[in-house]
C-alpha cells in the first residue's frame, strides 16, 4: 500500500495537472495563487469537467480508503448484482473391493455430493455532497483556497466510505462469531494469560486437515456429511481487541508469524471496541423528531413514517432515537477479552468503485451542485473455511 505521502504527492501533481489541461483548453492562465471569485459558474465547470475527473483517472481510491479490512477486498470489473452461490464437495471415504459383490453394482449411481451455500445481492450505495458556488464564504482570495475546499470535501466522503465499510465488516464478523459459531468451537477460559494459550493452540489446530472447525453442516441444513479444510498460516486473521493483542504481542504466537515471514499486522487485527455497531430487531417507522438527527448523519433522502426494517445494521449509535428505542441491540461480546480466530477467505468481500466520480448535476437558480458518488459492496461470511471463538466470559 502506498504511504501517505506518496497519495499526497499524487494528488498534488493531479491537481497541478488538471489546472494546465483547464489553461490549454480555456486559453487561460490560471495558477494556484490567481484570486478567485464566485461571479459566474467557471470554477464548478473546472471542478466538473477536469478537477474530479483528473483525480479519478490517476489515483486508485482504494490506496486512499484506509479500510483495515481493504486487502480482503476483490475489486469487480462490472457491476454485479445477482445473487452469489458457492458449494463444495462433501467428503467421502475409500471403500475395500468387494469381488463377492455383484458386478452388476458396478452400474450403481454415486453422484458426488455437494453442499451449497447462496448469499443474497450486493447493494448499490451512494453518497451525496453539495457545493455552492454563491456562497460568501465560499469566497476565497486565491484559486488554491478553492481547489483544496473541493478536494477536501471529496477526500473526507471517501474517507466516510471507508469508515462505514470497515465498521460494517467488523459487525458482520462479530455477529457471526456471536450467533452462528457452535458451542464446540467457543473455547472459554478464567483468565487473559489462558486465553493467550488457547488462541495459540487454536492457530495451531486450524492449520490441520480437519472438518470440526467450519459451519458446513448447517449451510447442508443438518444434512449427513463433512467438509474437510485446512487453514495456511498465511490465511490466519485474528480479530480481537487492543487489549487482548497488546497482550498476545509479549507472546509466542507472535514470534509463530515473525519466523514463517509473515507480517502480524494484517493477520491480527485489533480495534479498541469491538461494538459501535447497532442491529435493528423488529421493524420501525421513523419518528419526525429524529430527522434532522438522521439528515446529519448522512441520510438526505429519509422521511417521517419511512419504515426502516428489521435486521438493518447502523455503524452509529441510535439506541437513544425515539424511532430505534429498545427496538435494537448493539453487536458486541460480552467481554473484551475476545478473540475471533478464522480463515481469511471465509470473508467475501466484493466491490466496485468504478462509480465513486462524483456525477453532477446542477440547480443554476440557486447556485448548487449536487454531487452523487455511486458504489457498489458485497459482504458475507462462508461457512466452509475455519472458525473457532476464544474467550474469557463477561
């Protein structure tokens, strides 16, 4: 990933260059210290046609994200919008040769059998930002103060993308280590010093050929049958607290990852709190008083009497809005003594960001710009690859 200040060198010479293609084509002499003013509509022209569009072309939006979770993600060419299948083949065993047998069975069917598993669609999202070009304080003395506000504006909307994507990754693992993880892979223990013993033990049991420690015998509805998996080193992904890894960091699994070369950063993934995100339970309308509450959080289009249904997550706090009063729960352990321990490719993340150029559509009466960033995300969690829950209970 490319550091920071490389992005931000990046993006200065885009800028630069998107004010020379505007001086070719204009037959103007812009620079970054000519007085701007906010007579007329030529800035936003220049924001729209080269400003963003420069940007876009030149700068890959997933460097700037910062999504934790962003080296899971697999990029789409297309927009996909159908829903996602998967299956394996169950296990089977060996059986001895039979010569007494009638070699008629020979003509006996035995088709491999398969366990599937369907997800439902991705979701298109958007989001919205206006600029005004009549605005006094949009005022600025020199064409540079203009540009960085546009600029800003459009980084800090990438930079709330990102940060709903990565909360909403975090609940959608933790709320599946908390439902959907049977009782004979939690593995609890009384103390921090046990529950670093046992998440070492875990890395070492996933990396053996086994069927105990996935989730396909329920995606077979209980069906009779295994699916046998191993999990590499490589594929390992803790996702604990702050203060569980800054404890297993003093450990020896630690030193496991240093000497097979593995950087531990991406494999043991830590927040300070492992809750913030909030799962409706039953169906509910929103309340007026609340609107002005969910407007500035983002959502522009939502109405008293909308309904918003059950099993919708928000990676905010709204348990105290009258419209999600005890109708909701936090996802979050019992405890921050946790530790979800999987196989990497378990999680499938799919996106596509080709969208994320602000498309543009202007309100001359009043001087607008709306601005409509488009994307699209696939999140789910397959059964058929190694989870256990290590924990010290609340």
């Amino acid at each position: 990933m490319a550091k920071a200040s490389t992005m931000s060198n990046q993006l200065s010479q885009n800028v630069r260059d998107s004010i020379a293609m505007w001086n070719q084509d204009k037959n103007a002499n812009w620079n970054l210290g000519t007085n701007y003013t906010n007579i007329g509509t030529e800035f936003q022209t220049y924001v729209n046609n080269y400003l963003f569009p420069k940007i876009m072309s030149t700068v890959s939006l997933t460097e700037q994200l910062g999504n934790r979770f962003n080296f899971l993600a697999r990029e789409e060419s297309n927009f996909i919008g159908q829903l996602n299948e998967e299956y394996v083949i169950k296990d089977s065993k060996p059986v001895d040769l039979n010569l007494e047998k009638n070699a008629d069975l020979l003509f006996k069917r035995n088709y491999p059998k398969m366990i599937t598993k369907l997800y439902g669609p991705g979701v298109a999202r958007k989001v919205k930002f206006t600029l005004n070009d009549n605005n006094n304080r949009l005022n600025w003395s020199t064409l540079a103060d203009a540009v960085k506000y546009a600029v800003d504006v459009y980084q800090k909307k990438i930079s709330d993308i990102n940060l709903d994507e990565e909360t909403e990754i975090k609940a959608m693992l933790v709320d599946y280590g908390l439902n959907y993880i049977s009782n004979t892979n939690r593995r609890q223990v009384s103390t921090i010093d046990a529950l670093a013993t046992k998440i070492f033990e875990t890395v070492l049991n996933i990396q053996n050929n086994s069927s105990k420690y996935n989730e396909a015998n329920t995606a077979s509805n209980g069906s009779i049958g295994r699916y046998t998996t191993y999990t590499k080193l490589k594929n390992v992904l803790i996702v604990t607290t702050d203060r569980v890894k800054t404890y297993l960091l003093d450990t020896k699994i630690a030193n496991t990852f240093q000497t097979a070369g593995i950087d531990i950063t991406n494999q043991m993934m830590s927040f300070d709190d492992l809750g913030g995100s909030y799962k409706l339970q039953s169906d509910c309308i929103v309340d007026n008083l609340d609107i002005n509450t969910l407007r500035e959080y983002g959502d522009h289009q939502v109405e008293p009497g909308d309904i918003i249904p059950k099993g919708t997550v928000f990676t905010w706090d709204i348990s105290q809005l009258n419209t999600f009063k005890n109708k909701v729960r936090e996802i979050k352990p019992a405890s921050d003594l946790f530790a979800f321990v999987l196989d990497a490719n378990s999680i499938r993340y799919r996106r596509n960001t080709s969208q994320l150029l602000p498309q543009v559509q202007p309100n001359i009466e009043f001087g607008d710009y709306h601005y409509l960033m488009h994307y699209y995300t696939f999140k789910a969690i397959s059964p058929f690859y190694n989870k256990i829950i290590c924990e010290v209970p609340a």
